[in-house]
C-alpha cells in the first residue's frame, strides 16, 4: 500500500514538470501580439 502512495506520489511529480515547462499557442500567441506591437512603436518613433 505505501509503495502504491509512493509511486502515485512521484508519477505526480514527473507529469507537473513536463507540463509546466511546456510553451502553449496561446503564449506564442502573445509573444507575437507583443512583438507587432513593439515594431508598430519603433515605426512611428
């Protein structure tokens, strides 16, 4: 039963690192809005 725990326990662990380091299409998204905005800036100065 605790190896149960134990192992459920680190199977957590290693999923919530590989998804929290993943870049998702709604951030390259942004980055992209971002971008477009700060040529628009550098255009008009």
């Amino acid at each position: 039963m605790r190896k149960l725990f134990v192992a459920l326990f680190m199977m957590g662990l290693v999923s919530t690192a590989f998804v929290s380091c993943r870049e998702t299409a709604g951030d390259k998204m942004e980055d992209a809005a971002d971008d477009a905005g700060d040529a628009v800036e550098d255009a008009v100065d």
